[in-house]
C-alpha cells in the first residue's frame, strides 16, 4: 500500500503535466461514445426478458390481443346533464376523429402503422348499443353514431350508455358528468407523444369541460422522459450550488474549480464507458450523473480541508500537499472502496438495470477516487505560488474562531464531558427508530410520483373520484386441456352414446339400434394421438356419412345422436359452461363487494347483456343462461354487431382461456397485492366447477412484481453490502472491534432514517428500496476518517483527551465541510416536480447529516468511555498510519 502510495503521489506532483494529460485524454476517449446513447425509458425493463411473469404478461397480451391504453377523460361538472349534452358530446366526438389520426408510419415494419389502434378504441361513436329487434334477435346500432344536436338527442345517448352496464363506471360516471375515450396503442413507448399531442389539441377545443388524460403507460413513460430532462437540470443546478458553498469556505476560484473538475470528468468518463459497454442508459442509470457530481467532490474537498489548514507560504505548494496526500490516501481509498461497495451490491440483485446502475456508479467511484489522487496534487503544482497570497488557516487566523470552528469546539467538549448522557440518547433513539421501522408500509403508486399540481397526478385523482379506476390488471383463467383419447374414453362415449338413444326411445324408436351400429364403428376412428375432442368430432363426421342415405326417418335419429355428441363436444370448451361462467360473475360480484376493485368485466357479462335483450330486455334476464347451447347462441349474437373481434379480448377462440379484466381505483402497489390475495382466498374456499389454472398479467400486476423483486433485491444487497463494509472496516484497521466501531454512525443513520419514514406515514417504495442500498457506502465514509485519524493522534499523544481536542480542530472541519458540501448539494432536487427526486434530495441530505453528526458525537463519546479497550497501549502499531 504504501509503495503505490508513494508511486501514485510522486507521479502526481513530479510529472504533473502527463498526469492531466492522461485524464483529460481518458475523459475524451470516453466522451468519444455519447453519440452511441440509448435511452431506455421503460420501468418494465426492471424484470430480465425472460422473467416468468413478464413473459406471461407478454404471452396474455398475444393470446387476447390486449394493448396498453390511453385514457381521456372529458368532464362537465356545469351543465345540468353533466357530459351528455350536445356541445360537450360534440367536442368527445372531434376528439375521438382526431385520436383516430395519431398513427405514423412504423420505422421498424415499412408500410404499417404504430400509434392509436382505431378499431379497439372506446368511445361513444365507436361502441354497440345492443336491443331487441324483435323475438330471438338483437339489433346492434352505434351509441353515438353522429354528435347529437339537441338536448333531447343527447339524453337519448345517456339512456342507451345508461342501459348497459358493462360501460357504467368504464366509459361513463355514474352520475353522468365524466365520458372517457379508451386509447389502445401498437406500442405504450408512444403513450407520451400521444399524451402531448391530445394536450395540444384539448388546448384549441374551448368549451366548459375539463380535460383529463392518464392511464399507466402515460404515467411511466412520463416518468422516464421528465426523468431524463431534469437530471440535464438537476446536475448543473447541484454543481452550482457545491460550487457557491466551496467558494464560501476556501475563497479561491483557481481552488475550488477543482473539484467541480473532477466530478464533470467521472461523471463524463463513467457514463461514456456505460455507452461503450452498450448498454441503454435506463430511469436508473440517468441519476448516475447526480450522485458521481456530489460524491466526486468528496475526496478533494477533504484534500482542500486539509490544504486549506496546513498550508503556509514557507512551507510551499509542494511540501504541503505531500504531507496531505500521504496524510489521507488511505482514508479517502478506503471510503472510495466501501462507497462503491456499496454501489456494486446493487449487481447481486435480480434486476438488469439495477445492476448495470450499481456495477457502474461503483465505477465512476473509483475513477473519481484514481482521478482525485492523481489531478489534485498536480493541478496545485500548477498553480502559481503567488496565487496562493492570503490562502489558508495560518494567513487568515481569525477563522480559527468562526461559527463552525465554535461549534466543532463544543460539540469536542460535549462528547467527552457528557458521554454518557450522549449514549444513553443514541440508544433512545435507536430504540424509536426500530419501532418507526414496525410501522413501515411498502406500497409503490406511479402517479404518486407525480406532484399533487402535475396534470398526470390530477387526471389520476378525477378518474378515480368519478369512475370505477383506470388500473388494469387481468386475471387469467385457463380450463383444463382434453386429455389424449384413451380406450376408457371411447368406453364412456359409447357409453353416454346408448344412454342417450334410450332416452329419445320414446320419440325415436330406432335410436337405440343406430347408437349400438355408431358404438360398434367407434373402435375403428380411434388414431395416434388423437384428443378426446378430435375424436367426438370424427364420430359426428362418421354420423353424417351414415345419415346421408337413410330413411328419413333414420336420419332424424341419426341427427338427435349427432346434436347429443355436438353438445358434449362442446362441455369440453371451458367457457361455453353455464357453471363455469356463473362461477366467475360470483368471483368478480365478491370482488368488487369486497371494495377492492372498482369493476370488472369478463365474458359472463356480455353473456348476461346478451342473453338479457334476446329474451326482453328487462333486468331480471340479465343472467346466464342454463345450457351451453344457449351460451353458444349469446356469443354467435354478439358477433352480429360492429366489433365482433371484442370477443377475442376476453375469451381465446377455443374458449379454453378467459379473462376478467379487473379495474382498480388507485395505482397502489399494496391494493393490487391485496386483490391477488382476495382472489387466492375465494378460490381456496370456492372449489370451481372444473379445474382451473389462474395467473396473473397487466402492468399493475407486473408494477407489484418488480416491487417485490426489488425491494427483496435491495435488503439482500443492503445485507450482503453491510458484511462487506464491515469485512473491510476490520482490515483497515487491523482489528474487528474498530471495524464494528466504524460501522455505528452507519447503522445508527440507516435505522433513523428508515425510523422516520416509517414514523412519517412515507411509503417504502423503490426508490426509498434504492437509495437504502446506496446509502450504506455513503454513511460510513466520514467514520473512517475520523477514527483513521483519531488513531494516529492518539499515537502520537497517548491520551485521548488531548486527541479529542485536535480531532475537532482540522479534521473535525473537513468532516463539517463535506458533511455541508455534499449534504445541500443534493438539495436542489427539491425542485424537481417529480416525488423520486425529492425523495431522493430530502433523504440524501438527512443521510449525510445524520452520518456526520453521528460521527462527531457519538464516536467521539464511545472512545471516551471505552479509551482502555480501543487504545490499548501507547505504542500501539497502526499499519495504515503512514
């Protein structure tokens, strides 16, 4: 170590000139890829591809040719008839014309289109209203064929939406003051271009209503883009404000451009490395710059500190950052080791972007650290020495007795005289934390990131106050498969086959007969792999070719036998059952009871809608019918209307697969979590009538799984981060008791810190889960130096009275002045009108407050009453001291 230290510092100050020619080529070499830049925008990008859920999601999309939508949301709270009058349904007809427009030639396939998917979208002009048009027969007509003109008209439009209870809630309020517009995208990466382009185009409307536009696909990409453009303003705004405090504390501009330097050129440095490496630079990977320009001036501000106080014109430039540099090269290389340690637990979790995020913020750590060690000794070589005219502690004596120089004073008097009372309120106040840490609640909301005044978060407010939620999540059920044709299978259809022609004896007479001749011939239509299903199918092939020349009388027969094994072939479609279907509207009807979702809509319901006006159209016939002959003809009358394919979103075509879509009324990650558990319950309690398999998809559901993946990711890095940390700590300095001494500032902060969010009623989402991790290799920086120092004073004083004393004059005020820098340096995030980066600015700014002032009260005070068992003897050999 000491070798590398003295080459390092030697090359430094000796070659100066090649030492910042090397970085500053090291820095355009890297600079030399950002033309390469990908930008990756989507949090679902936080599951690997091949995630199981991920990829049913993808699957269920497919398979119910499912898209991401956009919501807008057209409110008239002034007219008497709420949104159904002629100017207000006039203006969501233009509207609806113009969405219709936002398609653009797709770059990746020539000759289609990407954009809004017209013949899925929900709208007034674009939706069924079904009533009979006569015995057996539904009339299908559109809703809202054209804008109506008069009030008479309008309400007319409002009676046939408020006839149909598969739109009430969905597409209309129930008190009629909200129409909402449902936009399915090719892909949800246009949701924010689309999102801009409906602002734009509301914004030349006029009128009394209220435009609202959301839907979470607007939500996260919003998030991802607003992201990206205030970390562009959110970097510079925390370099000025580091650079405003450096200029208070040293007052020279040549000296304090110094650390701004080094942090622009990690910063520029690392993420070029991160595109080379071709990697996307993902929502996480964009705060690299933002943490990279805090922590890269931490080490030079600790040099400067130092500088700044020994520093006198007899002893020179040279002299003077020789005796720095060999001072604290191993103080700031072994925060820069445990800092990116830190970061790099960030690799071990099951989230791509994450670890691409921790692997190369570790990085950029070590750069600036290798940056640090080799630039500043030799950027204050270059400095001339009458620059330095009126620099440092010894030319400006009075600051010995400054504000913070008081403070560092009394707080140095504080921990020895009263070390026992400082003790005894750290542990009542690790002891309020952990009970803070009880009350935690883990929950996630996208639109919550989102200031209250943002148009996302109030678009989300007004849905789900006046609808049933704009959340969706699909539960999937899927019927068991027909087995393979087995030989008990052609005994039981031969079986039921003779059961059946006993039956309609009485009508038939011969059937008994005919049925022996088909079970007879059924041995012979059995094939290789053949499904039971195929097989009755061949059977009824076979019927037919028996039938074509009998009697008339025969062939009558014949055809009851042949409806008979039609009828069972279709028992076999899963959701063509009655029972089948009334078990999922008693599902759906115990969720949404259970207030825990605000709708849902599955194929029981068209059914029921159906069957409803083929009988007479009143409410009491709004129920499934008895047989699946009956289910049969509610499906074949549905696909009579404009949208038959409306079908396929909810059953696939072998009526194997069905989905409930299921609307929740908030984006909270703990309510989706609560749904898949109401759900678990009422399937465990509720046997179904036949066997089935239910999953879970749609971005709600998916959002609840990335949590979950990486929150547990998070506290098993944070864990695996803590025992290196610690592993490191105790080979600093050579013993674990020191190691464990060093971790307390640390642990103390992490508990307050999660303490107060937990006391706070905050939820603990992902980025909380995020910046917990990242704090870890943080807080533990200014412990080190600390007792790195203390360590060598006390050997050269033997008594720790007189080292406390010393311990709070310099070293004390580089610690304050990091603490200072680094801590309000992140406060500029405040401003940002996203929640995660305020998070991120509050939290960061407590952590390293915390951690320095734990480090200056309560580790002092612990050294004063444990001096014997830290500091057993005088001489004691401290291996890194030189």
């Amino acid at each position: 170590m000491k070798n590398i230290k003295h080459k390092l510092v030697d090359f430094s100050i000796n070659h100066y000139k090649l030492a910042t020619l090397l970085m500053v080529l090291l820095t355009l070499a890297a600079a030399a890829f950002f033309p390469w830049v990908e930008i990756d925008t989507d949090p679902e990008n936080m599951l690997p591809a091949d995630e199981i859920h991920r990829v049913f999601h993808n699957q269920t999309k497919k398979a119910f040719s499912l898209s991401e939508i956009v919501v807008v949301g057209v409110v008239n709270e002034k007219d008497p008839d709420g949104a159904f009058n002629p100017e207000t349904l006039s203006r969501i007809y233009e509207l609806t014309e113009f969405a219709k427009t936002l398609r653009w030639p797709d770059e990746k396939k020539p000759g289609e289109f990407t954009g809004v998917i017209e013949a899925d979208m929900v709208a007034p002009s674009l939706t069924d209203h079904m009533s009979q048009g006569g015995p057996g027969e539904i009339r299908f007509e559109w809703l809202m064929g054209k804008p109506p003109k008069t009030r008479a008209e309008a309400r007319a439009v409002k009676d046939k939406a408020f006839s149909n209870p598969l739109l009430k809630g969905r597409m209309f309020s129930d008190d009629g003051t909200v129409v909402c517009i449902y936009l399915p995208l090719t892909d949800k990466h246009l949701s924010y271009r689309i999102y801009n382009e409906l602002r734009q185009k509301v914004a030349r409307m006029g009128g009394e209503e209220t435009y609202h536009i959301a839907g979470l696909p607007v939500a996260e990409v919003a998030i991802g883009v607003e992201m990206f453009s205030q970390m562009a303003f959110g970097s510079p705004l925390a370099m000025a404000v580091i650079f405003a405090l450096l200029f208070f504390f040293f007052r020279k501009f040549r000296l304090i451009i110094l650390p701004m330097i080094i942090a622009v050129f990690s910063v520029i440095t690392t993420m070029g490395l991160l595109i080379a490496s071709g990697f996307p630079v993902h929502i996480l990977s964009s705060m690299i710059p933002i943490f990279l320009m805090c922590i890269g001036v931490v080490s030079s501000i600790h040099i400067l500190s130092e500088f700044f106080d020994i520093y006198t014109k007899e002893n020179g430039r040279e002299e003077s950052i020789r005796e720095v540099m060999h001072t604290l090269f191993t103080p700031i290389l072994y925060t820069s080791l445990t800092t990116a340690a830190g970061f790099f637990s960030l690799t071990f979790t099951s989230i791509p972007p994450a670890r691409v995020f921790g692997a190369f913020l570790s990085i950029g750590v070590m750069i600036a650290w290798l940056y640090t060690v080799i630039f500043v000794p030799a950027y204050i070589m270059m400095i001339p020495d009458a620059k330095l005219e009126n620099f440092g502690m010894s030319a400006r004596g009075k600051e010995k007795e400054n504000g913070l120089t008081r403070i560092l004073k009394a707080t140095g008097r504080l921990t020895y005289y009263r070390a026992k009372s400082v003790l005894v309120l750290s542990v009542i106040l690790v002891g309020v934390a952990i009970w803070g840490i009880t009350q935690i609640r883990i929950n996630d909301n996208y639109a919550k990131r989102f200031t209250a005044s943002h148009p996302i978060r109030q678009a989300d407010v007004a849905f789900n106050k006046h609808l049933d939620g704009t959340y969706a999540a699909y539960l999937i059920l899927e019927g068991e498969r027909p087995e393979r044709l087995t030989d008990k299978g052609i005994e039981k259809a031969a079986q039921d086959l003779m059961h059946f022609g006993d039956e309609i004896k009485p009508q038939f007479p011969q059937a008994p007969d005919l049925a022996k001749r088909i079970q007879e011939s059924l041995p012979k239509l059995k094939r290789n792999n053949i499904s039971y299903e195929d097989f009755l199918g061949a059977v009824m092939a076979h019927i037919d070719a028996l039938a074509e020349p009998a009697s008339d009388e025969d062939y009558d027969a014949f055809q009851e036998l042949r409806g008979f094994l039609g009828v069972e072939k279709e028992k076999l479609k899963v959701f063509k059952r009655p029972e089948v279907l009334r078990y999922m509207a008693g599902l759906q009807r115990y969720l949404e009871e259970s207030g825990l979702v605000g709708k849902s809509t599955s194929l029981a319901d068209v059914v029921c809608k159906v069957n409803q006006e083929l009988i007479d159209g009143k409410s009491e016939n709004f129920r499934i019918p008895d047989t699946s002959p009956g289910i049969a003809e509610c499906f074949l009358q549905f696909q009579q209307g404009h949208r038959p394919h409306d079908l396929w979103h909810m059953v696939t075509p072998d009526y194997m697969k069905a989905n409930i879509w299921m609307q929740l009324k908030t984006g909270n990650s703990m309510d989706m979590r609560a749904v898949v558990k109401a759900v678990d319950s009422y399937i465990r309690e509720h046997k179904p009538p036949v066997e089935l398999i239910y999953r879970w998809a749609g971005l709600h559901y998916i959002n609840q799984v990335m949590e979950e993946e990486l929150i547990s990711g998070m506290f098993t890095s944070f864990m695996g981060s803590f025992v290196v940390v610690f592993l490191m700590m105790a080979f600093l300095f050579r013993s674990p008791l020191w190691g464990l001494l060093c971790m307390v500032p640390l642990s103390i902060t992490i508990l307050a810190i999660y303490g107060i969010v937990g006391l706070s009623g905050k939820d603990y989402d992902l980025p909380i889960a995020v910046l917990g991790v990242l704090a870890l290799g943080m807080a533990v920086d200014f412990a080190i130096h600390f007792l790195q120092r203390s360590r060598i004073k006390y050997r050269e004083k033997g008594n720790w009275k007189e080292v406390i004393t010393l311990m709070f004059g310099e070293p004390a005020r580089a610690i304050s002045r990091n603490v200072l820098v680094i801590a309000i340096g992140f406060l500029p995030l405040l401003v940002a009108p996203l929640i995660p980066y305020k998070t991120m600015g509050v939290m960061l700014f407590a952590i390293m407050s915390l951690s320095g002032i734990i480090t200056l009260v309560v580790l002092p005070s612990l050294l004063t009453l444990c001096e014997k068992r830290f500091f057993k003897k005088r001489n004691e050999r401290d291996a890194d001291a030189g």
